[in-house]
C-alpha cells in the first residue's frame, strides 16, 4: 500500500468569488459611487426632457444605420427634446450629430474603459463615468422616451434595462422605439414566444414600437410623450438655485 499523498493543490484553490471585502475598501467605493451620481447630475440637470438613443459604437458615417440615426435624431430634435447618448462613436455620434444640424441640444454620457472611448464632437456637454450602472441610470433618469437603434450587447441591455423598469412600474411608461425590424427579428419572435408561454404578459408588447418608419416613430413620440406627459417648451424662469453649482447650457 503506498503512502498517501499530501493534497498540494489545497494552497492552489481557485477563488471565484472573493465575498465581502473590507468595511473601509466598501466604504471607499460607495463614496466614489455617490461621487460620480453627484457629477452626473451637476452635468445633466438642465439638459430639459431627453430621448435617449442607443446603438452600436462600431458603425461608421457611411453605414445606413448611422445615416438613419442622424435623420432620426434631427425630427427629434426639432420637436424640443434633448438628444442623449453615451457619448461615443458610431450609433452615438450619429445621434448627437443628427441634433448639432438642426440646432438642437445633444449631450452624452461617456463611458471610461481600458481602451478609452473617446467622447464624440458632437456633444454640446459630456460626462464620463466610470461604472456602468451609473451611466444607465443617468441615461434613464433625464429621459422621457428611448430609441434602441441596432447593436450588441450594451444595446440590448440598455433596452431590457429600461423595458423591465417601466414593465415592473418602477419607471413611467416612457415610449420605447425600436428601429430597424429586419435586423430586430429574431428578438421580436422571441418576444412573441415569451408572451405565448405567458412568461410576460401581452400587455407588455404594448410598451414598445417596432419600426422602420421615421415619421411613424415621430408621430409616436408626440404622443405618447409629449401629449400623455404634458410637455411643454421651456420657459425662462426668473431665478433658478444651483445648489450642486450646475452650469447652464
């Protein structure tokens, strides 16, 4: 019988999750949470009522997607709304440039990663933030419908992120218009298999528009924005507190 061997991988446990850190290291990244909301509403508070529109960063201004975003963006734009992205290429450039030629507002929300991304030229005032959710919150925070153009994952996110919130009641029932039914398809189907499985129920395809028309998803937003929520053109007002020292536009 051979002697038994000592267990040697047991100093060598992969750790998959490292479970609660140091009070003092949680302490430390709730400030810098906090710290990074308090820069995004001192950029954001008075960028007025915002569309948001989301994309994919990889599109350049030849691609018909970016084109269609930029159309999209100027009707929009010249309807009042404030056209918000996250700032970057692509989808993002595209709508914050479509906003720039009509005289419209156009902020964003930049993201910071690893391999910087840089913020678009088209921005009339930006804001980099380092976590995701932040960003998303502030994406969703300042806007009054959202525009989910094609793209990848981030795309997808942002747009379940925001279905979930109005499904669940826990945002208004902000309009959501999805462009482009061709390439959207297969989630469309999905969609309709989840509400034959009763897995949502079929009031919920009621939350958003699946289109290829710019003139239906204007007239969508007029009304379903717009109208449902009251909204009127800003007026001066006499004296405003900047209490967060919030600049205006």
């Amino acid at each position: 019988m051979g002697i038994p061997q000592k267990n040697t991988n047991s100093k060598q446990e992969i750790r998959f999750l490292e479970g609660p850190q140091s009070r003092w290291s949680e302490f430390v990244f709730s400030v810098k949470v906090l710290f990074e909301f308090i820069k995004g509403f001192r950029t954001l508070h008075f960028a007025g009522p915002c569309v948001t529109i989301f994309g994919s960063a990889r599109f350049g201004e030849d691609h018909p997607t970016y084109q269609q975003t930029q159309e999209i963006a100027s009707s929009i734009a010249r309807l009042g709304f404030t056209i918000m992205t996250g700032g970057g290429p692509g989808v993002m450039e595209a709508a914050n440039r479509g906003a720039r030629e009509v005289g419209g507002r156009s902020v964003g929300c930049n993201i910071v990663l690893p391999h910087e991304q840089m913020p678009n030229p088209y921005l009339d005032k930006q804001v980099n933030i380092r976590y995701f959710f932040v960003r998303k919150t502030l994406l969703i925070k300042y806007s009054y419908a959202f525009i989910v153009m094609p793209g990848g994952f981030g795309t997808l996110d942002e747009y379940f992120e925001a279905l979930t919130l109005i499904q669940t009641g826990k945002l208004r029932e902000f309009p959501i218009i999805i462009f482009d039914k061709s390439y959207h398809h297969d989630i469309i189907e999905h969609i309709e298999k989840m509400k034959k499985l009763g897995t949502i129920s079929a009031d919920d395809l009621e939350l958003c528009l699946f289109t290829d028309s710019v003139e239906e998803a204007v007239n969508y937003l007029e009304l379903n924005a717009i109208r449902k929520f009251n909204l009127k053109p800003e007026e001066k007002k006499k004296k405003t507190s900047w209490w967060l020292f919030e600049r205006k536009y």
